[in-house]
C-alpha cells in the first residue's frame, strides 16, 4: 500500500500543468517532504531492479526473433515464466589449441574449473546493457543476462553461449591466437537454451533446443562438452568419408583392370592418416571419459545423457569405427599386393642374376674349350 501511494505521489509528480489546469477539479500543489523524497527514491531504486531482472534488448539476447516474432524452432513453447534464450553456437576451428597460453594472455576472464578436467576452460565476459546504472549493476552481481560464455576445447573446438552472429568473430579470433593445425573451413552447428522456471520437470529437449529450470555455469560446461565433441566428429567422420572414397576408387579401377598404381608412401600416408583420426577421436575428444559435474549431480547427468542421445555420439563412433575398419581392411590388402609385388621383384633380380652368372659360365666353358693348350 505504501508503494501503491508512492507511485501515485509520482505520477501526479510528473502530471503535466496543461492536463491539471483543464480539471474540472483543482488538485492542491504537491508538498515536498523528506518522507516523499524518500518513497521517490525507493520507486525509481524498484524500478531499476525490475527492469534489470528482465533480459536485455540488445541484439544476442533475441536471436531468433525478428520484429517480435520467434524463430519456428520456438513456436512449440509456452512463452509463460520464459526467463531466456541463449543461443549456442559451437566451432570447430583447428586440430589443436594451448590452453595455457590462452589462460594465461585471458586470466581476468577465466572461470576457475569445479573438476579436475584439464582439456578445455571457460572464459566469461560482462557485457552489461547501458540501460542499467550503477547502481543497478552493483545490485546486480550476477546479472547473467549480461555475460557471454566461451568455452574452448584442447582438440579444437570453440562453444559460444549467447553471442549473436555478427559478435561470433571477435570472440573466435581470441581463440585462433593459440590454435595450430587451423583448419581451411571453419565448421558451425547451431543450438539454444531456453530458461524456464515453472518447468514441471529439471529439463525438457525438443528441436535443436533445450529447455532447462535454469542455466548455471555446470550446465554451460556440460552442454558445451557435448557440442564441442559433436562439431568435432563431424570433422573427423568427415576425413574418414574422404578415405573411403578413396579406397572406393581404387577398387573400382582395380575392379575393371586388375591392378592399381598407388605407390607405397601414399600407402604409408592413409595408414598415419587412418591411425591419428582415431586416436583422436578417442583419447583427445574423450569420447568416453566420465564427466566429474554429471557424476556428482544428477540433473547435469540427465542433461549429459540426453544430449549424447540426441546428437548420437555413441552411434555416429560405431559409424566412424566401422568406416576405419573398412579403410583397415583395405589398407592391408594393398599392404600385402605391394609386398607381393616386392617380392616378385626381388625373385625376378636373383632369376635375372642367375641368368647371367650361368651365360658368363657357359661362355668361359665354350672358350676353354676351343682354346688349345
């Protein structure tokens, strides 16, 4: 009741004299006292903080939405108690990235990590709207519709979380300043979190998004863990793809003329190349290393298992292990044709040696015998 006529004390405050003077009614001068003053104050103090637990204006904050209207991936949610969308976009830059170098040139920004896992960081920028003041940042600490979240990967990969398209860049660059192995195309896959309170249940998939109760930093490390590895499968399916082809081809000129001419360093070079792509699938995008978050709490571990499922981790790698043993299989066949071929070399030099050893004995024969003594 106190703010109600507080409010009403600041409407006629800020009354216009035409609107007031054309009343039918005279309504008294308003008296200025400390207490007015103070209940002024505490209305704009309230109206700031409400303003500032609503999400932003600016352009990352609404991705997805042009002139009001949502993305189609969207439509099937009911926009009561929505809080955000946070859009996610995960890169694949490189083939490797010092993290070390990166945390150390960007200390300022980087959260200190809740596991022992040593093969990505996550770093936070504040980007604060300018419509919130002072003293609305200071009642804000963790205004989390103002930060922008990085998550960088060792094996290559780049998760941005609420970052708009044309903002994607700059943030990219940072990181490109400590890869090596940087890739020609840079390969992008698109997703979303939408923050809902009055969920009924802690998380709810549906069309290249998720819907969470809400969206702390362990959940920003366990959807970008899942995004990250999946944008990098992508690259080394792909490689994998281009081995099979290439393996294809020669079966078929093998198939129509019977022989191949690939030589043995190319040979050698698919073996490295077939080699290197599943160890890394393996070993450095931790395919299946146990998640420390996902362990201790069972909501990230419901968020973890759900986000393998749908991008289909687990089936995507027997795919890729079934193409390896494809391009194993005729890796070693070629091994043993080019063997055999240096083997019937081998023989065709000592047949050609022994040729000749036997002309040169046959002739040192026919020449001791017509040589008289």
């Amino acid at each position: 009741m106190r703010r109600l006529r507080a409010l009403l004390n600041l409407s006629l405050l800020t009354r216009s004299p035409q609107k007031a003077s054309s009343s039918s009614t005279m309504v008294p001068p308003f008296q200025y006292s400390p207490l007015h003053n103070y209940l002024t104050r505490s209305v704009i103090s309230s109206f700031l903080r409400g303003f500032s637990a609503l999400p932003a204006s600016s352009e990352p904050y609404e991705v997805g939405f042009v002139s009001g209207h949502r993305d189609s991936r969207y439509r099937s949610i009911d926009e009561e108690d929505v809080v955000r969308y946070v859009p996610v976009k995960a890169y694949f830059l490189s083939t490797s990235i010092d993290l070390k170098s990166l945390q150390v040139e960007n200390a300022c920004d980087v959260i200190p990590p809740s596991s022992r896992s040593l093969n990505y960081i996550a770093l936070r920028y504040s980007d604060f709207p300018p419509e919130i003041t002072d003293i609305g940042i200071k009642e804000n600490r963790d205004h989390k519709y103002s930060y922008r979240y990085v998550v960088v990967f060792q094996y290559g990969s780049a998760v941005l979380f609420n970052i708009a398209d044309h903002e994607a860049e700059q943030y990219l660059d940072i990181v490109r300043k400590h890869a090596s192995g940087l890739l020609p195309e840079t390969r992008k896959d698109d997703y979303a979190v939408v923050e809902k309170r009055s969920l009924p249940t802690w998380m709810q998939g549906g069309l290249d998004y998720i819907i969470l109760k809400s969206l702390d930093i362990d959940g920003i490390r366990i959807i970008g863990s899942v995004l990250g590895q999946s944008i990098a499968l992508d690259h080394y399916i792909r490689q994998v793809d281009d081995m099979v082809e290439e393996f294809t081809d020669i079966n078929r000129v093998m198939e129509k003329t019977g022989n191949f001419d690939m030589k043995r360093k190319k040979l050698f070079q698919l073996v490295g190349k077939a080699n290197s792509n599943l160890a890394d699938v393996i070993i450095r995008l931790g395919l299946f290393d146990r998640s420390e978050i996902a362990w201790k709490n069972a909501n990230y571990a419901q968020i973890l298992e759900y986000l393998r499922e749908e991008y289909e981790l687990n089936q995507r790698f027997g795919s890729l292990d079934f193409k390896l043993k494809f391009v194993e299989h005729n890796i070693h066949f070629l091994q043993e044709v080019l063997q055999n071929r240096r083997s019937d070399l081998l023989e065709w030099g000592v047949i050609i040696l022994l040729t000749i050893e036997i002309v040169i004995s046959m002739y040192e024969i026919v020449k001791d015998a017509y040589i008289p003594s």
